[in-house]
C-alpha cells in the first residue's frame, strides 16, 4: 500500500496495528480520506482516533487528527494513542504536517495533544454559537516531544501572551504633555504604540514615534510600569512609559504624521488632559506631577 494512491480503499486487516506497550490502534478503516484506529488498552476499545487527509502543496502532505475517547482515559494514555497517530501519519503515510483543532473548554484535549508534540499556533474563532477552537500542530522536522528543544519549543507555543506597550512622556517649556489625537479611538493617548515580538519595549517606542510621527527620540529613563487592565475590546497589557525630555513646542512643526492612525498631535495642559486622555493617562500624569513614581503601578479600569 502507497499513501496517496488515487481511490485507496484498503482491507483494515492489511493495515499496521501500531503499539506502545500496552496501548493498541488498530485498523478500522483507510481511504483517500481517512485513516481510522480504534484504541484498545487492556482488551477494551476505550477510544477513536482518525487521521483526515488534507491538500498538499508542492508535493509536501498534511492532514488532521481528530479522536474521541470514553471518561476514563486521562491525558496521558490519549498522549500516548495520539504520538502512535502522528508517528504513523510522518512515517507510513508520508506528511509532513499534522493539525489538530480543540475546542477551548477541552483542556483534557489540549493537554493530551501538547504531550503527544502539537504546539499551539492560534484560536479559530467560532460562528454562531460555535465554541472557539485551538490550533496546534506538529510538524516532520518537529524536535521529539520527549526531548529539551522539543518540550521548551512546546511549552512556550502554549505559554500566555501578554501586550506589550511602549509611551512617552515629552513635554515642551512650558510644562504642557505631548497628546496624539487618535483616529481608532475617542480618548487622547501619550505617543508610542505596540511593542513587536522579541522587541524591547524601548526600542519599540522609538520605532513608534519614527513610523507614526516622522521623529526621532532620544529616551531618558524609565518613568514606570503600569499594568492597564482589560478595555472594552482591548486585552489587558503592560505598559512601560519613558521619559522623552523637554523640547521646544515648534517641533510638531517637524513632524510627519501617519494619517492611518494619528489625526493630529497637541500640547496639552492638565486641564485638557483631563478633558482628553484615557482614564489611565490622567491618573499617571497627576501622579507623576505630585511626585516621582514607583517601579511598578496598576491604572484605574477604563469605563467602557
């Protein structure tokens, strides 16, 4: 039997039974669409497993794997019935990618599949009611599972992400705050944005103001951390604000705006930052006014 021939329809009784000690697939059915094993642990079919065969590209194969298993079996067994899967599907059937969706509430499935060597590589929304669905995924070259480079790669692909932002404070002589009217938001914002994967959160600002602002900063020091709880339909993220000095006020004459995201930039008063900034800004530019600010802070929660 080749993988791949067109119209496959092979006997079960002539596909590999595959093994791992005590823990047995065998053959329930093989096409050009699916592969599919029941799993028997101690003379007892305690589970499904099937591999679906998908598209390839330029000659390389990919599929997906989907199993179901009765209450009893923990992760560690459906570990087990998943790695003889995907071993099988590199080995035998000649991919070179193996998919896995799992719904977010299964974390008996998600748990199983991270220990069989997927890693996690993003959230399929649901439609309609649908549950949200994780994508992981092992691929041919993958490190083994069992390995350093295998378990830290994997252990990392599921580690959580958290938001990284990067602002300025930079003032002019007469003590009034830079503020960027925005185009996505209602609220004024201090200048800066998103820090970029394996960024530094100070490189990142200065990134920032030259793509949005047309400037070039020099940053003086940290002026604090603030960790920004959720905001409507932003996640919660950690902001780390610099100081940018003091500057002549002409300098927005200088400045070449990014008209997607910045409609204007003003220099503001206290009394206009109240008016104008996000709750979490007005809050840090009145601390900051009384009095040097600690290390590490958390902003007030945004009203939606």
């Amino acid at each position: 039997m080749r993988p791949g021939n067109v119209g496959r329809v092979t006997d079960p009784a002539a596909l590999p039974v595959l093994r791992d000690d005590d823990l047995v697939l065998e053959p329930t059915s093989g096409t050009d669409d699916l592969d599919g094993f029941a799993v028997i642990q101690g003379g007892e079919r305690i589970g499904t497993v099937a591999l679906q065969h998908g598209p390839g590209q330029a000659g390389r194969r990919l599929g997906s794997l989907r199993w179901s298993f009765s209450s009893g079996p923990g992760p560690m067994v459906t570990s087990r019935a998943l790695r003889l899967a995907v071993e099988y599907a590199f080995e035998t059937l000649g991919w070179t990618r193996v998919e896995a969706r799992v719904p977010t509430i299964d974390t008996h499935g998600m748990r199983a599949a991270s220990i069989a060597g997927l890693r996690r590589e993003g959230v399929a929304r649901g439609a309609d009611g649908d549950v949200d669905q994780v994508m992981l995924a092992r691929i041919v070259d993958d490190p083994p599972a069992t390995s350093r480079d295998g378990f830290v790669a994997i252990l990392n692909a599921g580690l959580p992400r958290k938001r990284v932002i990067g602002q300025g404070v930079l003032r002019d002589r007469d003590g009034r705050v830079l503020l960027c009217e925005l185009t996505y938001k209602r609220q004024w914002d201090l200048p800066g944005g998103v820090v970029e994967v394996n960024e530094s959160p100070a490189t990142g600002l200065v990134r920032e103001l030259e793509e949005e602002l047309g400037l070039t900063v020099e940053i003086d020091g940290l002026v604090t951390m603030n960790w920004l709880p959720p905001w409507s339909r932003w996640d919660d993220a950690c902001l780390f604000v610099f100081d940018l000095g003091v500057v002549d006020a002409d300098l927005v004459d200088q400045m070449v705006l990014q008209r997607s995201e910045i409609a204007a930039v003003h220099w503001c008063d206290m009394d206009t930052v109240r008016e104008r900034a996000t709750l979490a800004t007005i809050e840090l530019l009145e601390s900051l006014a009384d009095a040097p600010l600690p290390a590490y802070r958390e902003a007030p929660r945004q009203p939606d």
